[in-house]
C-alpha cells in the first residue's frame, strides 16, 4: 500500500490544455472537460490511459468527438481507464457530476458558508473530474463557470478574466478565465458566491499594474487592510530580495471559512482559511496580525517557488514548502525585529518538528515513501525544510545562495523538478560541492552536536571538540555524518567576542565552523584566559545542542553574548536546567526555590531593565520555557502534573524575587496608544503581558485583579485575550465574569470565538477534560467546522499537557472518541489530530499505558487511509 520515491515512473500521457464548463449547482455540479492529450514520447507507448478520479460520476465520454462505448472504458469510484486511445495527440472529453454541498471533506469542490470553492491540493482534483492528478503533468487552463446570478455574483478561476456575460432566456450568468502558465492540477482553483471584494493595486519593477482582490463575507470588508498592506509588502520585498516579480494581470485573494489548513497558493486565486485573513484590532491579537502577514507573504511566495517551478512527485513536497517557509521567515524578519522572529521560528521549530523527529513519526525531509501524503505536511516538511534551506543561505553566504537561486529559476521555470535539480543549481553558481548535503534531506532525525571546550593555559589555545550523534529513525538505523554549519563566539573576560584565529592561521570573522565528520576538533589560537563558549549562534542548523557548560557560564552569556539569538538561548537554558532538576524523577521544589532561582530572577531583570533591547526581545527574555519545553527536554518518564508544579514554582519564585522592577515593566508600558499592529506597540504589549503574567504568577491576590483589570481595560483583542489566558485556570469569580464578558460580546462572531473555545481548552484545570467534553454540546459548538474543532479539541491536545496527559487517561480517551466521529467525514482533520499521540513513549509509565490502551483501541476501530497510517505507525511494531 506505501508509495515509494524510488519507484517513480513518468506519465505515460501528458496534457497540454485543459477546457473546464462548471455548471454549479449545490447538489449536482455538471463538469464537461475537453483535455488535449498525448502520448508521453518518455514513456513507455501503448499503454492503456488511467486517470484520477474519486467518487466522480462519470456522464459521458469521447475520444475525438467520438462518444465511447460502455466496453471500450471502464470508469470507477478510484479512476476510469480506456484501454484503447490514438497513438497521437487526441482530445478527450468527459462529462462528470459531482455534489460540493455534500463534501464534508472539504476536498475537491466544496461548499463553505453558501459559496462554492475548491482545495485540489495535493489530490482534490481527481473529485471534481478524471485526470492525470499528479504534480508532473502541466497544462493551461481555460475555464467557463456558469451559475446562478443572484446567488453567486462572484465567479472567479486561476489566469486573467477573458469574458462574462449573462445565459440568454436564464438566471444564471458565466466568466471564462484564461491561465497561461502550465500548471499541475493542484494549483487549479474556482470559487462562486455572494462575496463582498475590496481592491488595490500594485505596479511592479518592470512597471507591470496588477489588481489585487480580496473576497469576504459580506459585512467584513473592514477586517481586509492588513492582509492587504501584507500583500504588497510581499510583492514588492520578492522583488528587492529576489529579484522576483507577478506575471499575471490580477492577483486574488478569497477568504472562507470553512478549511482543513491555512492557506492555498492556487495560481492568480489564493484561498484563504478566513483566520488568516481577517483582522482588525479589536478582534485580531498580534500574534493574528504577525501570522497573516506570514502567510499572505508565503502564498504569495509560491507563486515562484511552487508554481512556476513546482514539484516532480509528492515526495519533493520540501522542495516548495521548505524554501517557502524560508522565503517566509526572511521577509517577516526584514520587516520586524530579525532576532525575535528567529527565536520564534526556533521555538516553534523545537515545540513542533523536534518531537516529531524523535518520535514514531519521524520522516526524512523529503520521505521515501508514505501511505496518504495528506500526512506529510508536517512540521518536518515545513519547518526542517526551511532550515535547510537557511543552513545552505549560511554555507554560500548570502550572494551565492541569491545566485543559486537566480539559475535554478532560469534552469527550472515552467517544469517539474527535484530536490536534486534545487541543489544543482546552487552548486553550479557557487561553485561548492552540496553532494554530502542531500544527507539533510534524505535522513530523519534531530542531529546531537555534543560539543565540549579545552583550554590550554600553555599554548594560549582553545579547542572545540564537536561530535555529531545521529540518532535511529523507524526504518533508518545506520546514518552517514552530515555538513553541519555551527557559528560560535568565544566571549573573553568582560563579555567581548575574541577574535577566532584557527591554528592554520585562517581568521573566522562570522565565526562560522563548518563540520563534516562524525568527530572533529577546532583550535583556536591566542586566547589569552579560558574563554566562555557561545555555539550555535543563531541557532545555525536545527540539531541538538549538548554541552559541558555550568550554570555560571550560561549566566555570563546570559548577560553578555553579543548574539541575541544566544543571549536568550541562555536566559531559557538556565530556566530549563532548574526546571529539568525539579521535575525529574520525582516534583523536588529546591531548584526552583532556592539560590539558582533567584539569580535567574536577578538576571532577568537586569535584561528586561536594557533600554537598547527591543521590547519584543525583551519580553521573549521574560517567557519561561514552556511544560511542553521542559518534557522535552526531560525526554524520558514524562510526568505532566510534576513540570506543571516545577513551572508554577519557578513563576511563583521569579514573580517575588522581582515584583517590583516587574510592576514597574507593567506600569511604565501602560499606555501604548491607539492600536498598531507595529513591531514597537507590538513588543511593548508583548513585554507587558509577560510581566503581568509572572506577577499573577507571584500568588499575591492583588496580582489577580490587576490581570482582572487589565481585561477590563483592554482596548484591542491582544491585551483582551491575553489576560483571559493568564485567568482562565484561576478559581475566581473575576475570572468567571471576564470569560461571560467576552462570550456575550463575541458569540456571534465565528473567528472571536474560536479564541473563547482555544482559553478554556488550553486552561490546566482538574477538571478540563469534563469542560471541553461539556463544550462539545455547546450550541455554538461544530465538529463539520476545522477552525472550531482546532480551537476546542486541538487546542487541548496541544496546548494542555496536564488536561490532556492527565493521570487517568482521560485525555487520551477523549480525543480518540474526537478523532473516530471526525474520521468518518474528514479523514484529514482526525489524521492530524491523532498527531498529538506522537511522544506517548516517553511518558511515566502509567500515562504511557493508558496511552497504549487508547492507541490499540484506535488501531481496532473503522479508520479512514489517513488515520490508520497515523495510528499505526504511533503504535509502531514492538
Ligand atoms: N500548499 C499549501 C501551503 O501553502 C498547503 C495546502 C495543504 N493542503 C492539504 N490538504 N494538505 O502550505
Ligand atoms: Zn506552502
């Protein structure tokens, strides 16, 4: 049942235009398709033509204008094959039905809020009609919607509007669309509907005017001006950054609300989960602000990397995703503070891929094989695959990689291509030899860099000792040692970086190493007293940092590292160190009471006290690691309840030692203006809520009512939702009165509300498996809705360790019962909430047989493709 990359075969036809007339209708959509096709001269001739297609009803069929006979085709619920086809170009065209208003899936065309829209990516297009649905064939596309008038005044496709006009003696009216670019299915996109636009323009390098559109629900055409702004922004920084410009007359965006991920690059016509597009102060935070910058930037992106180059097969999902993701991370640091983007990016690279890396699912960056690739738009794909691309950026340097990037647009433009033919490329321009590289895509797995330090007093040298640990992946025991880009400072006496002279004389002005074997050793020469290591600056390739380096140390870098990335790198070491003692093995509250304690207090306030530090570095200075930080980085006999109290003491502990340089943070902050979604406002919200949250933290009642007031208070969604969060788990009428304050002002806003869901399913309570099993059957509550069921049950899956780990089994049992109901309609959504079973292994064993219990139950059960591959390789063989 698995694919595998090695077993990849060209098509044996190709298609070079498609002609698509959509007649909508809710219940039974009528697709005609005229595809021009012909025999593949790679592949082997004579072969009977299959197509794609999955629960299409298939109406009629010619070759030629030639109606088939029921014996010269065979058409079924998985695909329709005609043995017998010209051995030249011919036309075929078909004749199919299909029912959007039925299609829970939400693949294929579907409808969302009474609008008809569509998701073909990676393998949704086969629902609407038979084709070769797979990312090596391109066509151009033309395309005639027809529908109601009334109901659908909006009909928009991929390319350049070619016509409209009304069907005479009807009520219906049509638009025909015209792409001129080839494109693989998947980027085929159609939506019709009642949809309120709001338009801009941007005028490109060459002087090119291209519309922009961004079609809403009616009524929220004033949340649209940031994903706007963010546009522009995106068209013209891919323009300076990389020389990138839009090649088509307009570019539209449509928000909907109803959507399994976060977005879609479908060509000229992007379709938005309605999340990541609507914003506005009082209903968006900062995060949601910073977020639909993100990802308008990264669809957007794509429209080079992705579409006009795009992928070979599925398994090269990397080879767009990853270097968007990249593409992504560069712009939003270009444009707020860079460092702060980049712990971010770590944070979320650690709290989601690292996991995933050691656990039943870990998968290389470009897998080898895998049962329903649905599956693999993991964090791996995503998050490894930009620092992938960001470790090649650090080896070639910055012009190179620009360079490399420069031919393989000009190579690759129009095709389908590998991993192989992206590094090509950059090696061809940089003239460095990437061929050990192809290791980081290919082997699963977080890479330990265990790294120790000697100085000789004698000889005034320094020597680092790196060695690369890789550890054993399901289905990959053996590993070959990988180039490994490591940038270190080595900090002298009073803090300063002292320069890096190698012992061949060699100066290392960016400080960067670049180890290629499984043991290596630098010596650094001229180094008058022991020095104090800062490795990984920038956090230069995403492995696991191990080192001998003791709580003073980490201070000191804590204090002084020049490199911001690293400075807060300690600040979370050391927090992590007192955690990790606390919570290991058995709750012990000494490290987090005692000495060590309040020196970390002491140094976070002098940090947080630094006028010259961003408010936002400032305030990611005063976040203490998360529980899910610390179990992993316990790694083994995971006790949720244990690291709750560890973290709570150590909150406790800070928020007295510090309190008043704290109300001071707090007070000084108060009045941030009139709301800007900014990096300056931002980060001074930021700062503020951190520091409210470590008072509240402190115990002291008073605390309680100023996060009660500071709800009250609130003028924007960010302060309004971030001291509901710091309430929620507090057995207090304020907190009661806050969270009815916000439902009655939200319930009838779809996205706000979500936020009222995510608080409580987040909220460590003994009791919140029952409230979110209670929510469950609030009237606002849908399984059918996946921004609700991410918001209520993925937010306690994800964002509750001890709700969801709670002793009992609970937890476990409830999302399984979750996961079974959605599997029987959204097989996509339930495979990823099953996700969250990833690090059942390292568990205490008590939570990690309830776990198993559950898991083996789930394997027992009717599972879609989708699941089973999930619980099955969760479960893994023993
Ligand atoms: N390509 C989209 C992106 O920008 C993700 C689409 C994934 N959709 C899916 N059903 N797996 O990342
Ligand atoms: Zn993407």
């Amino acid at each position: 049942q698995p694919k595998h990359l090695s077993d990849y075969a060209a098509p044996d036809y190709l298609i070079e235009t498609v002609d698509l007339d959509f007649h909508l209708e809710p219940e039974r959509t009528i697709v005609h398709a005229d595809l021009a096709m012909r025999p593949n001269p790679e592949a082997k001739a004579a072969r009977p033509l299959v197509l794609d297609g999955e629960g299409v009803e298939l109406i009629s069929i010619a070759v030629d204008g030639k109606p088939l006979q029921p014996d010269e085709y065979s058409a079924t619920e998985t695909g329709l094959t005609v043995p017998d086809v010209p051995t030249g170009p011919f036309t075929l065209s078909l004749k199919t039905a299909c029912n959007p208003e039925a299609n829970e899936a939400l693949l294929g065309l579907y409808r969302s809020n009474g609008a008809f829209c569509t998701q073909c990516e990676p393998e949704g297009f086969r629902r609407i009609t038979f084709f070769l649905d797979r990312p090596d064939v391109l066509a151009t596309y033309r395309v005639r919607l027809e529908a109601d008038k009334k109901t659908n005044p909006v009909l928009l496709s991929n390319g350049n509007p070619v016509e409209r006009g009304d069907v005479e003696g009807t009520d219906r009216h049509y638009a025909v669309w015209e792409d001129p670019h080839p494109k693989p299915s998947y980027l085929f996109a159609a939506v019709a509907g009642d949809l309120a636009k709001i338009s801009d323009s941007f005028t490109t390098q060459s002087g090119r005017e291209v519309a922009l559109n961004i079609y809403v629900e009616h009524g929220k055409e004033d949340r649209c001006d940031w994903a706007m702004e963010s546009l522009k922004n995106a068209m013209k920084w891919d323009e300076e950054r990389f020389g990138r410009e839009y090649d088509l007359d307009v570019f539209n965006i449509v928000a909907v609300s109803d959507f399994n991920m976060g977005a879609m690059e479908n060509k000229g016509l992007n379709i938005f989960n309605d999340k990541l597009v609507l914003a506005r102060p009082d209903t968006a935070s900062d995060a949601d602000y910073a977020a639909i910058e993100g990802v308008i930037a990264h669809e957007y992106f794509h429209n080079w990397t992705g579409n006009r180059i795009t992928c070979r097969d599925w398994f090269q999902l990397c080879l767009k995703e990853g270097l968007t993701v990249f593409r992504d991370q560069e712009f939003s640091a270009d444009l707020r503070a860079g460092p702060v983007k980049r712990i971010l990016d770590v944070r979320n690279l650690k709290s989601r891929q690292f996991p995933e890396d050691s656990g039943p699912l870990a998968h290389p960056v470009r897998p080898g094989s895998y049962i329903e690739i649905n599956n693999f738009y993991t964090a791996t794909v995503y998050e490894k695959g930009a620092e992938l691309c960001r470790m090649l950026q650090t080896m070639l340097g910055r012009d190179d990689f620009r360079k490399g990037l420069d031919l393989y647009f000009e190579r690759h433009d129009g095709q389908a291509v590998t991993v192989e033919d992206f590094l090509a490329a950059l090696a061809d321009a940089s003239g460095k030899d990437l061929s050990e590289f192809m290791h980081w895509y290919n082997q699963a797995g977080t890479p330990e860099l265990a790294c120790s330090l000697d100085y000789d007093q004698q000889s005034k040298t320094a020597t680092l000792n790196v060695s690369q640990i890789l550890p054993a992946t399901p289905g990959q025991p053996n590993k070959e040692p990988m180039p490994i880009p490591l940038r270190i400072g080595l900090l002298g006496p009073n803090g300063d970086d002292l320069p890096l002279t190698l012992e061949d004389g060699t100066e290392l002005s960016d400080g960067l190493l670049e180890v290629t074997e499984r043991e290596q050793s630098f010596t650094f020469t001229g180094i008058p007293t022991p020095p104090t290591p800062s490795l990984l600056r920038e956090f230069s390739a995403p492995v696991r940092l191990t080192q001998t380096i003791d709580l003073e140390q980490i201070e000191f870098l804590m204090m002084h590292d020049s490199d911001p990335f690293n400075r807060w790198q300690a600040a979370q070491s050391y927090a992590a160190k007192l955690l990790t003692d606390a919570a290991r093995d058995r709750y012990n509250p000494e490290p987090v009471k005692g000495q060590g304690a309040s020196r970390l207090a002491k140094a976070l306030a002098v940090t947080a006290n630094e006028e010259e530090l961003a408010y936002a570095y400032r305030g990611e200075m005063l976040k203490l690691p998360s529980e899910s930080d610390i179990a992993r980085e316990l790694a083994r006999n995971i006790d949720t309840d244990a690291i709750r109290e560890a973290r709570e003491t150590l909150r406790e502990t800070i928020g007295n030692a510090i309190h008043a340089d704290l109300a001071g943070i707090y007070e000084e902050l108060a009045d941030t203006g009139p709301y800007s979604p900014d990096g300056i406002s931002a980060g001074k919200r930021s700062m503020r809520i951190a520091a409210l949250d470590l008072l509240v933290g402190s115990g002291k009642d008073d605390e309680l009512e100023r996060a009660a007031a500071h709800y009250r208070g609130a003028t924007n969604m960010t302060d309004a939702i971030y001291s509901l969060l710091i309430l929620a788990p507090h057995d207090d009428p304020r907190r009661d009165e806050a969270m009815a304050d916000f439902y009655e002002r939200w319930k009838d806003d779809a996205l706000v509300l979500d936020k009222w869901f995510a608080v409580q399913a987040r909220s460590a309570r003994p009791d919140s498996v029952e409230i979110v099993e209670g929510l469950l059957s609030h009237p606002k509550f849908s399984l059918k809705n996946p921004n609700r069921v991410r918001a209520l049950i993925g937010s306690f899956a994800n964002g509750n360790p001890t709700g969801f780990n709670r002793k009992d089994g609970a937890g476990y049992e409830f999302l399984a019962e979750c996961a079974l109901r959605i599997d029987k309609f959204n097989p996509h959504m339930a495979a990823r909430l099953l996700g969250a079973f990833e690090s059942w292994r390292f568990l205490e064993p008590n939570r990690e047989a309830h776990a198993k219990a559950t898991l083996e139950g789930l394997a027992n059960a009717e599972l879609s493709t989708d699941s089973y591959e999930i619980v099955s390789k969760t479960l893994g063989d023993e």
